[in-house]
C-alpha cells in the first residue's frame, strides 16, 4: 500500500454512533499525533453531518494536548446551525477522557458573486524542475535519521532553498510546491481534508525564518496552537499547489505565520494562518 493510499484510509473515520466518530494514528514512533492528522480527521467528521451540496468554507481549530499515536481518537460532532446557507459544526476530539483538539467548521452554498484575489507571485520555477524530498535534503541525511527515510503521502518541493538552510529567506518567506503523491478519488471533502493535513507541515517553521533557524536547532521547542484556512476557489489536492508562506510575528514564545495556496494556473484556492508555541530552552 502506497503512503497516500494510507492517508486517505486514515481518513476514513468509523462511525461508532450518532455524531460520534473513531480515527486512528499511523503506526510510527512519533511523540505525539501530528496536528494536521487530527485537523483533517475533524474535518471529515464535521463533513459527514453535513447534508451534500455544501462544502467547507473555513475552519478554526486550537490544539489542546498532544495527541497519544497508540491510541485512538474520538470525534464528537455538535450540529451548531443549519441555515439556509450556511453550516456550522464543531468537533471535538478526545483521547483518555480529555480533549486534545477542538475545531469549529462553517460549510456554504455555491453561490454566484464578485470575484478577486491577491495575485500569485511571478516566475516561479515549475515543480518539475525541483527536486524532490529526498533529493533536496540528502546532505541532512544522517541529521534527520529515520524521518528521512519514512514514506511520505505528499510530495513537497521548497522553491528558494531545504528547510535547514534558513539564512535570506526573511524578506518573504518560503515557497513551496505541494501535492499529493498520486492519483485521489473525485470527491472534493477529501481534497479538502488531504490539504488541510499539508497545510500544517512547514507553515510554523516560517515564523522562525527571520532568525536563521530550523526547526530541529538546538533548544528549539515548537507546537502548533491554532489553526486557521478559508477555502476560496476549487481545487484538487493530487495537482501541484503552490504555498507562498511568509513570518508575521514572533514574539513571547509564540510564532505566527500565514498562507496563501495557489493552483498551478494562478488561482488563489485556499488562505491559512497559523500560530505556534516557539520556545528556546533557556541555558
């Protein structure tokens, strides 16, 4: 089974009552349960109470603990509103009793209405003309250890430079190709869900950009604390998507970063911002 085949079954929640939904973690020897697992996992739960016809618009979520990857989680959905229009659901996810993450969804009507955006940067080098994952980070090869190695569901391309080269970047941020690792079905809520677990996986790293640091330098502590999309145009999540990041501000241990993620042609599909916990451990 390929990585992206695994993360679309991880997706697929088992329905164990009325509103009540069960998701589980890879098998990996990970600390905790990646955030935007547990993202995308509320989000399919918020989706399958929504009657069809209505997609996902934006969410807001706040991590709450770290995630235990052994166990399972469970979603509880609150059918909030059902309007004429407009949606809302919140979930909460919870492990051993105590919520660990917590996410309010709005989902809408296409409608017909005015039409603009925040144009997508110029020359850009196409995807194809980057290297990939692995060939990008080989240097760090022996630095990252196993994670070099694991399968990866998204193939992401840095444009300007690796994760671990930092200096320069500040003036703008990072840029950075991404798409899933092969073909997904049609179904727009899981293009949705698939973004939403690539949206948190370099997002919070750029608040430290301005620094020259990474996320593995020495004495660096960071978690993601909430988390934020609006869903603007269509897309799909197995065609490349640039993700154009930039720093907004770093300050008392917290970082916030914010995104903007175009289609290949230029259309602005999705906004995101993040903060983060961005502690150094004092000497």
């Amino acid at each position: 089974m390929t990585a992206l085949n695994e993360l679309v079954n991880l997706l697929d929640l088992e329905a164990i009552e009325v509103n009540l939904f069960r998701g589980v973690s890879p098998d990996e020897n990970r600390q905790r349960v990646f955030g935007g697992q547990v993202a995308g996992q509320a989000l399919v739960a918020a989706t399958r109470t929504v009657e069809p016809g209505r997609s996902v618009h934006s969410l807001h979520a706040y991590f709450l603990r770290p995630g235990d990857p052994t166990k399972p989680i469970l979603y509880e959905v609150d059918r909030i509103r059902d309007g004429k229009s407009f949606t809302t659901r919140r979930v909460v996810a919870i492990q051993n009793g105590r919520a660990i993450f917590n996410l309010q969804a709005s989902f809408h009507i296409p409608e017909a209405g005015l039409d603009y955006q925040t144009p997508p940067p110029l020359g850009v080098p196409a995807p194809e003309t980057l290297p990939d994952f692995k060939e990008r980070m080989a240097p760090y090869k022996d630095r990252l250890g196993e994670h070099y190695d694991r399968p990866r569901p998204i193939d992401v391309r840095f444009v300007d430079t690796d994760p671990m080269a930092r200096n320069g970047l500040a003036a703008y941020g990072q840029r950075v190709w991404l798409r899933a690792d092969g073909r997904l079905p049609d179904d727009p809520v899981l293009h949705a869900c698939i973004v939403t677990y690539a949206s948190d996986m370099t997002l919070l790293d750029t608040a430290i950009l301005p620094f020259g640091m990474s996320w593995d330098t020495p004495g660096m502590q960071m978690a993601s604390l909430d988390h934020a999309m609006w869903f603007h145009r269509p897309f799909r999540a197995d065609e490349w998507l640039l993700y154009v990041q930039s720093p907004i501000s770093t300050h008392g241990s917290r970082g916030l970063a914010g995104g903007n993620i175009y289609t290949a042609d230029g259309q602005l599909a999705v906004t995101v911002s993040q903060e983060g916990l961005v502690r150094m451990a004092q000497p």
